[in-house]
C-alpha cells in the first residue's frame, strides 16, 4: 500500500516562521524522493486573500514548493479551511493540487474514511458557523474577490485581528460529541479524519454498535504534526 499522508492548521506565513521550516522538514523527511499521497485538510495558508495575491503577500515558494511536490508522481489534495477559504481553480492550476470537497469520502484499506476540516463540528461555537456560512457562499466570495488585492489585504488582516481579540470557552472551541455521532450514522464510515481544533489525539467509539475512530490532526505551532497511513496501519505523529 503506498503511503498516504494527512496535514491541516500549518498556517503557513508568507514569509519565516517555525511552521513554514517544519514543513521543509517534514517534506525532505517523510516525502522527498517517494511517492506517495498527502491529503491538506484545510488552513494550510494563515491567510489567503484570493489566487491572484499570492505573488504580491509572499507565498509564492510555498506555492512552488507543492508543484515540485505534483511534478514528482505524488498526488496532492487540497481541502479548505476556516482560513483559506478563497483557495481556488489558479491555486490548482499554479500547482497542480487537486481541490477536494469538505466533507470527502476515501476508502484506506478497508475502512471507511470520511474527510473533514472539521470546524463545522464545532457546532456549540454559535459565532464561528455563521462565519463559517457566510464564507463559504459563493456570492460572499465573488464579493470580495471583486475588490482590490489591498482592500482584500485589510480585510484579512480585521478578520484576524478580531479572532485574535475575541475570547471563547475552551469547551465551545472543541467539537460537539453529538456532531460527531450524527457523522458517524449520516456517512456510516469506520473513521472520521479532520483538523481544526488544534488538540491532536485518536478517539474511540461505540456508535450503533458498532467500533469507531475519530482522528484528529494536530497544528505545527510547536512542531511537525501528522497523519501515516501504510501497510503498518494509521500512525498519528504530533512532535
């Protein structure tokens, strides 16, 4: 089985910072020179301001450095986050990175997997999935995308300063355990994989009696953090 790898929250800064060299670190370690599959669940970028800004905030060698990665029969799929939600068709084209929906449906071995960023589990977070709706509206993002790349800039950067500012419960941030079971009988999948949370650990359960996991990946505030899936089985490394 070759290996399949899942990421999310690198939140990756245009220019330095230690998630940006962790990543680096992670790619000539666990990827370099093999081929495999890496699944990016969402807010992969700390910000994305539209396809068409990427040249100007900097990102530009992250964007190079997943056409490498394309370029070498490695297959890359890219998932929206609470943060790069304005990720596009130019971002696939200048990688050549698939787009994959949320939520995404992918069989490993014999198991069932069902493929979330994971902030719309999050449901006691009241705030958040408004923000969450109107994101995601297509005309919402017409919208802005019609604006200046400076003007879209400004509204990033209230956008986050105003996440930065706002204090939530520990628990409204966490998922919701009702959430959760109501995935597992909606899809009737083995294993739910997301991100979002930032509380990297592997839950099990017990739903319509039947066993189930739930995997959740970690950020790259601290270090590299991911998901291993191969002939070994599922390994989930968060250092």
């Amino acid at each position: 089985m070759q290996a399949v790898f899942f990421i999310s929250d690198v939140h990756l800064q245009p220019r330095g910072s230690d998630a940006n060299e962790y990543l680096d670190e992670f790619i000539a370690s666990q990827l370099h020179g093999k081929s495999v599959t890496l699944y990016i669940l969402g807010d992969y970028f700390d910000f994305w301001i539209g396809d068409d800004g990427a040249d100007k905030l900097g990102y530009s060698p992250h964007l190079e450095t997943l056409r490498r990665l394309t370029n070498k029969l490695n297959t890359v799929y890219f998932m929206h986050g609470n943060r790069d939600f304005l990720v596009g068709t130019g971002f696939s084209e200048a990688t050549g990175v698939k787009l994959l929906d949320d939520p995404a449906m992918i069989e490993l071995g014999e198991k069932r997997c069902l493929l979330k960023h994971g902030d719309d589990l999050c449901s006691d977070d009241i705030e958040h999935q408004k923000f969450r709706l109107l994101t995601r509206d297509p005309q919402w993002q017409k919208s802005v995308l019609s604006k200046s790349i400076d003007e879209r800039l400004a509204m990033a950067s209230q956008m986050r300063q105003m996440s930065g500012s706002s204090y939530k419960p520990s628990e409204i941030m966490d998922v919701n355990q009702d959430s959760i079971k109501q995935t597992f009988i909606d899809h009737d999948i083995d294993i739910l994989i997301h991100g979002h949370t930032h509380r990297p650990a592997v839950h099990d359960y017990c739903v319509n009696k039947k066993p189930r996991q739930r995997i959740v990946l970690g950020d790259w505030d601290q270090g590299i953090s991911y998901l291993k899936v191969d002939k070994n089985g599922f390994d989930l490394v968060h250092h």
